[in-house]
C-alpha cells in the first residue's frame, strides 16, 4: 500500500508554528470513514458491533466521534471504564475484557451495566464475591495448540489470555447453575495479523464451539466477540487486510453452521482498535541533529516514548520527509530519539532522501498504540495530539510539561531554594 500523508508541507509548517513538534495528529475523517466502512461490510449480521478497544487510542474526542458511528468501547482497566463512562457509553455499550483484574474494576464495569469477558474460571467465584454475578456473561477462550499465535500475542499455549476448552464447558455450566441466564462466547489469538483468512478460521472455530457448548450445557449464546487484531499494511509492500473477504468467509460460515443447526440469531462482534484509527494518525517531528560516526545517524526531536513500537517490537514505521518525497533514497540512516537506550531507534539502516536539520519527519501508522504506549522514563515527556478535519486543526490532548512530571514527587523535606 502506497504511503501518502494527507497534508501538505505548507499545512503542517502551519501547524508546528503553533503547536510544537513532536505531536500525534489523527485524520478525524479518514476515521470516520474506516468505521462506516466496516460497519456497513457487516450489515448483514443484525445486532453486529464493533467495541473500539480503548488501550489503541485513549482519547475522548477519539471516542466521542466513534460512538457518533455506533461503536461501542472495549476497556480493560477502570480509568479506561472511567473514560468511557465520561464520554458517554453505559450499558452494553462497553465491553470489559480485563484480566489479573482487580475486584474495583469488576465493580465498576458492574455498575456501568458493561458486558463482563472473563478470563479465567476462578473469576465467576471472584466476581460473585465482590460485584455480584450479573444476567450475562461472557467468557474468553484460549484455544491452546489448537491454532497457531502470531508474534505480537505469541503461540496460544503460551498466552496468559483465557480459559482451556475443558475450563470453558465447565464455566458455562457453573455460570448457569449460578443463575446466568445470557451468554457470550470471546476469543483474541492474534495481533496485527494481515492474513484475512485467519478471521474466517476464528470465527468458524467459535460457531463450532457456540453449537457443541449450547448442545452439552443447555444455554443459547447471543454473541461471539472475535476480538481485535486485524493488522495494518505497515510497510509499503504489505496489503491492506480485505474485511469484504472477512466477511463474506464468515456470513458463509454462519449460514452453513449457524443458520443451518438453528442456533440463529447470533450477534458477531469485534474489538478492534488498530485497524480503525492505526493508519489515520501520524508522529510529526523535525530533525534536531546529524551525526556521522561508524553509522549515519538523524537524531529527532521525538523519542521512544512518543512511539515504542519500533524498539519494542522491531516494528516496521514508514517514514516521509516533507518536501522530500520524490527525492531519491539514496542515504542509509538509523533514525533515533534522545532516550539513553541504544533500541531507541525508529528506523534502523532506512534508506531515505539527504537529511538536513531542521527537516520535518512524518512517521505513519501512530493512530494507535502510538502515544498511548507513552511512558516517563528518562524524564521524557509525552506529546500533544491533534485531530484535523477539513483543514481545520484542534488540539485534543496537550502535551505534557515539566509540572506533570514532578506532580508525583514531594519535594516538602527538603530545603527551599529560592528561584
Ligand atoms: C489489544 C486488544 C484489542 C485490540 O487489538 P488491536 O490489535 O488494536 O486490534 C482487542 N481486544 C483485546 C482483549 C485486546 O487486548
């Protein structure tokens, strides 16, 4: 997939005049669209949902515009509760899909009406004891070696995530004996995953489990959640992930195994979060410094801590240089932050166009788990993010300042310094 940037030069030099790079900025509509987009592929499915995960982008104006196209949120941890419940989704609106998960978040998420995703089977006692059991309840299965992970998630089998097959018949029927009268079925098996395929699989393997379930325990299921994890084409020379194809594999699937055995209606949903906003939000940063040792190095005015997906993972970001873009690719850069940590790196050996300072670089793909992955160490800062529709810029989150960083710290014992 070709990687443009829906900006101009003379735009985002406007904009750096008045906010200061690093900054994230998102493509409100480019946004909107994707979230039409894939709610209108799976009209077929009455009562499909997609529960925006959170975690991907943590922002209530993000939110905001994406309950305007009928998503609902998927939150794991009370302040995302919170944010939710702040912006306006109550009921089953939110998805809770935690786990380790504190006896306040299960509270929370109780008290809000959310549907509550269990990860374990310990948890319908836990949750008994310190919310309640509510009417409906859904569980997360880990299928073990029965599918293949994929590197972000790592293999099933090893994956801290869900219930066995053998835990899982056992937790629906305690569920029931319990007085659970409504069922969901989730499972989430891999990360980014580009192969579409690999949804349809998922998807069939949960049909399978909904009927053999309903057939031993005696319950109906009104829903699957195949959770998140379609990928983004990252790298120039990967494909964008064909949801039509996704969805026409499993309205198949539900007719042959669903339909057919009579265990419909059956809602489908997901919880996306990197292929709704991944591709529409970019890391804008200028060049602050070169330098030539054993290596070509551009050093940025942004860090690790505004994107760590490359040195966490060895993730693939494109990267334009304003101006630049027709320029041939004929130096070979490691382009770096100022952490003092060698993998602080965004791009290692990548060929670009002569670099100067001052240069503005545009990182792709930050539109999810970009700044949100944002951590403090090396006393670095975490960036404003910026929302742009029609020309028009707003800023939806400042950037952090020196206050918010000493904000935790008591000072109080030692002497005063005068200033
Ligand atoms: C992280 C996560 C998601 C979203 O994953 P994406 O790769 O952003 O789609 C969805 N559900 C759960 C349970 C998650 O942990």
């Amino acid at each position: 997939m070709k990687k443009t940037v829906p900006f101009t030069k003379l735009f985002i030099q406007r904009v750096i005049k008045k906010y200061q790079t690093p900054f994230h900025i998102y493509d409100e509509k480019a946004i909107r669209d994707n979230a039409q987009k894939l709610l209108g592929i799976f009209s077929w499915n009455e009562g499909f949902k997609e529960y925006f995960a959170v975690k991907a982008l943590p922002n209530p104006y993000i939110l905001k515009l994406l309950k305007e196209e009928g998503f609902g949120v998927d939150c794991s941890s009370l302040p995302e509760l919170i944010l939710a419940e702040r912006v306006g989704f109550r009921g089953e609106k939110i998805m809770f899909t935690s786990n380790d998960t504190p006896s306040e978040e299960y509270q929370k998420a109780k008290a809000l009406g959310a549907i509550i995703n269990l990860d374990d089977i310990s948890h319908i006692q836990y949750l008994e004891k310190h919310a309640g059991l509510p009417e409906l309840l859904c569980f997360r299965y880990n299928p073990g070696k029965l599918r293949a992970g994929n590197a972000i998630i790592g293999k099933p089998e090893e994956a801290k995530y869900g219930l066995t097959r053998d835990q899982l018949f056992a937790a629906y029927i305690l569920a029931k004996q319990k007085g659970v009268r409504r069922f969901g079925l989730h499972t989430m098996v891999a990360s980014n995953e580009l192969n579409p395929q690999y949804f349809i699989d998922t998807a069939v393997m949960l049909f399978d489990l909904v009927i053999e379930i309903s057939r031993e325990v005696g319950i109906r299921f009104e829903f699957i959640n195949l959770g998140g994890g379609i990928g983004i084409p990252y790298r120039p020379e990967q494909k964008v992930v064909d949801i039509r194809f996704i969805s026409r594999g499993i309205k198949k699937a539900y007719k042959e195994k669903i339909v057919k055995n009579g265990f419909d209606p059956l809602r489908l949903y997901m919880e996306n979060g990197r292929m709704i906003t991944g591709p529409h939000g970019y890391l804008v940063s200028q060049v602050l410094h070169k330098k030539d040792t054993y290596k070509e190095y551009i050093g940025l005015d942004s860090c690790m801590a505004n994107l760590m997906r490359p040195g966490m993972y060895g993730a693939y970001h494109h990267i334009t240089v304003m101006g630049k873009e027709r320029a041939p690719r004929s130096h070979t850069y490691d382009v770096t932050g100022s952490l003092c940590e060698n993998n602080d790196k965004f791009a290692i050996d990548r060929k670009l166009p002569q670099i100067g300072v001052g240069d503005i670089f545009i990182i792709h793909d930050t539109g999810a788990h970009g700044h949100a992955m944002g951590f403090n160490y090396n006393g670095k800062l975490r960036s404003a993010e910026l929302l742009f529709n029609n020309g028009a810029v707003r800023q939806i989150r400042r950037a952090e300042t020196i206050d918010d960083y000493f904000a935790t710290l008591d000072f109080s014992h030692l002497p005063r310094r005068g200033i």
